[in-house]
C-alpha cells in the first residue's frame, strides 16, 4: 500500500527553542491530518533529541537531514546513523540537492549511506532532482533516470519498503517557481517506470513519490491531485506550522 506523507526539511533555519515551538506547534495542528498522511519533520542535527522530546506521544515522525558515510571513528564533524536512532530519528533524507551542490554529495557515496543508514532501521527519504541547465537542455528525464538508477539499483525489493524518494528539480527550490503539476506528474511516472524495470509493478505502485520545490499551501493541491505524486518534501513553508499543515491537508 502506497503511503503519503508531507516532510518539513527545516535546512539551516531556526534555533532549537524556535524548533521545538515549531514541533510543538506542528504536533497541536497535526490532529486535523487525514489518518492516511503521515507528517515528517527534519530539523538540524542539534535539535534532534529536543524535537524528539516535543514530538513525543504524536504521530509526527523525526528526520534528520543527513548521515556520516561510516559507522563511527575519526571523522570530525559527521553524525553516524546510530546516533540518528539512539535519539529517536525514525527517516533520513539523503543526497538532497544542496548536499550534491555545495557538499559533493555523488551517487556512489549515497549508496553507502543509504546501506548504512537501512541497517541502522532508518527510513531513507532520497533525493533526486535535474538543474536548470539539464532541464533547459530536455535532459530531466535522463539525469532523474540515471540518479534514481544509482542509488535504487544497489537494493533489493524488500529495502525499497523503507525508501521514500522526493523529486525535487533544483529550479523550483527556494525560488518561488514550482513544477506545474503537469510537469510533476510525468517525471513521478518516469521514477516509477524506472523502478517497475528492476523491481516489479508492485515495488514500483507501493513506491511514496514526493514533490519538491516551492510547495506552498496554494499550490500544493493541484500537485498532489497527480496519480503519482504522493506527498511533499516542504522547505520554507515547513517553518510556518500553519502553512505546513495546510499543505498537509491539501490532499
Ligand atoms: P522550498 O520548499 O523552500 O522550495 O525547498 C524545497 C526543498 O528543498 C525541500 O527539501
């Protein structure tokens, strides 16, 4: 059975007392959520355990944005999954595109963060995406193909049960400018064709397909009207508990 769910990715916004009034806030309002949405937020790292704390006894699951590509040693500044778990994260998004930009984020290290982070009982919210150029190009099908191929390839049928994958083209993050629903749609069913190929029509139907990139209240529910998108991957109205909701509540 497919899942919907609307993901709030916090970035690098907010202090933990502004997080834990925005997760305190997000968990009063989630009461008016449909039984069959789940609601995700991904604060930064040093939230976490406090978050965790004002998510408690809410169906309002815990994310982190990101994972160490090692289990643990010397490796300054990384956060490993088992420190994601022993706080209570239950998902992590992975390769989103700003970590790709700024970070060198590639396939290949995806992978072993994606194993590490579905051993560690972590749900993987990966991230694919086409750029401006690659888009203006006509190339949003190859490149969406190719990193979904990248990662998704490397797992078996019974690992994609815990794997969500947000579309996000770069040119509609933080710019105002969303995908029409149209052009939402058609890439979904390009990755659910893509995972049909390896994994079977029933992989590729149960499959949870996020949209992301500018999602707003008003707009969110012409997108997730498409067949095959099944939720969002919020950014700035994810800051906004009202706005976050609303989107929540668009389907
Ligand atoms: P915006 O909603 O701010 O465009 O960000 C989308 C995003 O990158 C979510 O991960």
């Amino acid at each position: 059975m497919r899942k919907y769910i609307v993901a709030g990715n916090w970035k690098m916004n907010t202090t933990v007392p502004e997080g834990v009034a925005l997760a305190k806030a997000v968990v009063e309002k989630a009461k008016d959520i449909p039984a069959n949405v789940e609601l995700v937020v991904a604060p930064p790292f040093t939230h976490l355990a406090s978050v965790a704390e004002a998510l408690k006894g809410s169906k309002v699951a815990l994310c982190a944005q990101n994972c160490a590509d090692n289990e643990k040693g010397a490796y300054t500044g990384e956060i490993a999954v088992n420190m994601l778990t022993s706080v209570g994260c239950q998902y992590t998004i992975l390769g989103h595109s700003e970590r790709r930009q700024y970070y060198g984020e590639t396939d290949e290290k995806l992978v072993v963060k994606t194993k590490l982070a579905l051993e560690a009982g972590l749900k993987v919210i990966l991230c694919v995406g086409e750029n401006l150029d690659e888009r203006k190009a006509g190339k949003h099908f190859e490149v969406v193909t190719s990193q979904t191929k990248n990662v998704l390839y490397n797992f078996n049928e019974e690992d994609l049960k815990n794997i969500v994958i947000a579309y996000e083209p770069v040119w509609a993050i933080g710019t105002g400018e969303t995908a029409t629903a149209a052009q939402a749609q058609e890439i979904h069913a390009c990755i659910r064709s893509v995972i049909a190929e390896k994994f079977g029509i029933t992989a590729a139907d149960d499959m949870t397909i996020l949209y992301g990139g500018s999602c707003k209240p008003s707009n969110a529910g012409e997108l997730f009207a498409q067949k095959d998108v099944d939720g969002g991957l919020i950014g700035g109205a994810a800051l906004k508990a009202e706005d976050f909701i609303a989107i929540a509540t668009s389907f």
